[in-house]
C-alpha cells in the first residue's frame, strides 16, 4: 500500500526555516519522481517543486532560491528545505508522486505569523 508521511510543519516567524520530510513506502521510491505541493487556505494545490531520478529539480517561481528539494533514498525519504519564508507561504504541504498531487500524503502545516 502505497504511503507518505509528511513531518516538520510549525508556527515560524518570517524569514525563518523550517525542514520538511516525507517518509515513503509502497512503491518504488529510488525510481520514482516525486514533488512537493501545497494548499493555501481558501485556494487549491499548488505545484511547487519536483525532483527526478537523477536528482534534477524544478521550482515555482516564487519559491526558487528559497526553498530546496532533496531526496535520501536508502532512507526512502524526501525533503523540503525552507528558508526566508513569508506569510504567503502559510499552507499545508504535500509529498506527492505526481504535479496534480492526486497521489498525496495527509501533509504537514505550516503557518508563518509573526
């Protein structure tokens, strides 16, 4: 059964960091690609980033250079670095293994408030 756990949302103060995982299983993590997307209140899922097999990634705009995706697979794990973050980034986060992110976790909020 396919499963992703998504861990290290909080309350941050703008332009602080945060590190968010995403434990995998069920499928095949090392060959897969996977993204990370996330859901402001009131809007719909928003694509922000993907890594492929090869380790190459992709950004939203307004998250490049700010936000870095990474992948441990012996660890089966993914990850979203953070940083400088805004309170337009307040959200829930997904792993998911695909852009739509209709194969998603249950997430991890994330909310930045002074």
């Amino acid at each position: 059964e396919l499963q992703l756990v998504e861990s290290g949302g909080g309350l941050v103060q703008p332009g602080g960091s945060l590190r968010l995982s995403c434990a995998a299983s069920g499928f095949p993590f090392s060959t897969s690609w996977m993204y990370w997307v996330r859901q402001a209140p009131g809007k719909g899922l928003e694509w922000l980033s993907t890594i492929d097999i090869a380790e190459g990634t992709a950004y939203l705009h307004s998250v490049e250079g700010r936000f870095t995706i990474s992948r441990d697979n012996p660890k089966n794990t993914l990850y979203l670095q953070m940083t400088r973050l805004k309170p337009d980034d307040t959200a829930i986060y997904y792993c998911a293994r695909d852009r739509a992110g209709t194969s998603r976790g249950r997430g991890t909020q994330v909310t930045v408030s002074s």
